[in-house]
C-alpha cells in the first residue's frame, strides 16, 4: 500500500507541473486580444490623431488601416498629430502604427452607437502604442478627445505578471505539499543484511 501512496503522489505532482508548463506554453504562443472599439465615421472619413503620453501631437508618424489581413490605406500624421482615411467603410478593421494593432468597428455616424467617438486616439509610448478611443478629455494639457488613460500605462502587464506570480506561488506550495508527504511517507523497513 505503501508503494501506491508514493506512485499517488508523484503522479499527482507530475501531472500538475506538467499542466501548467503546458499550459504556460501555450499562453505563450497566444497574443492578448485587445476589445473592438467602435467609431463613428462620416461620409467615409476617419479622424483620429497620434499623441504621446503627456498628450502632445507626434507629427510624421505612419497610421494604417486594415481589413483583415490586407492592408488598404496608410495616412502620415501632420505637424498637429491629426489624420485621416478616406474612403473607410463600416465594419471590421485594424488600424496601428508600426506592428502594433487595434480592432476596430467603423460605424456610419447616422447608425452608430451613442458612445462611439468620432475619431481615433493612438497614445504612443516609446515601447508601447495603445489605441484609445474614449471621449473624455485627459486633462486640460489635452487639445484632443483622447480617452481615458492617456498618461497611465498599460495594465495587461501588470496583469499578466500578477498571474504569473499567483501561478509561481501556487506551483511552490505544490510542490512543498508533495515533498512533505513523500518523505513522511518514507517509512520503509532497514535492509535485513547487517
């Protein structure tokens, strides 16, 4: 009996060692899929402008626009951080700056929902590029309609470090639970030979 209570408990410990690599290895491969955000378009046209975290315009920057995978418009900011697209249908789209991208459903102004903004907010840091699309004012250094959030950093971070660590934790008390009743379990009879 004995021999199956330590196998029990081995299995048991490889099993849930063996699930969160796998399953660390697989949230790994995965990107975080941000919200769809929706704006309101009209006639075609998108607004939107490119700032930086303390909320001033970065001109010359390069926005894109996609369906799907197939990119079909590319805008360079003005001396104001402002842009626009022509010719955008309503629908599903990305729009980003370098390789970063934001989902995006383009409503006509007239079928809109009533909290779709008008325009679209990239908040750029050095590292990071978020789209906003809220319609409140940061902050009275704020010319835009840039969201909310536009000096904080991101939390997905954040978030993702605080699971890791909660799974880190959990993996080590495991681990110590299954220490402790493998040596307690250790009771075997000395060998007959003196």
């Amino acid at each position: 009996m004995n021999g199956w209570r330590r196998l029990l408990v081995w299995t048991v410990c490889a099993a849930i060692v063996s699930g969160s690599s796998l399953q660390a290895a697989e949230q790994g491969g995965r990107q975080a899929v941000a919200p769809v955000r929706d704006i309101a378009v009209r006639q075609g046209v998108l607004q939107g402008v490119v700032v930086d975290r303390q909320a001033v315009p970065v001109a010359g920057y390069r926005v894109r626009l996609y369906a799907g995978t197939t990119q079909v418009a590319e805008v360079v900011t003005d001396a104001a951080g402002r842009f626009q697209v022509h010719g955008v249908r309503p629908g599903l789209h990305a729009a980003g700056l370098g390789t970063s991208r934001v989902p995006i459903r383009f409503w006509d102004l007239s079928k809109a929902p009533g909290n779709a903004p008008r325009q679209l907010v990239f908040v750029m840091d050095q590292s990071v590029v978020r789209g906003q699309s809220g319609t409140e004012g940061c902050g009275e250094d704020c010319g835009e309609s840039c969201g909310e959030g536009c000096d904080a950093g991101g939390t997905a971070g954040g978030v993702a470090a605080k699971r890791s660590l909660t799974m880190a934790a959990l993996l080590l008390a495991a681990g110590g639970t299954a220490a402790v009743i493998a040596i307690s379990q250790n009771d075997d009879d000395a060998p007959a030979s003196p």
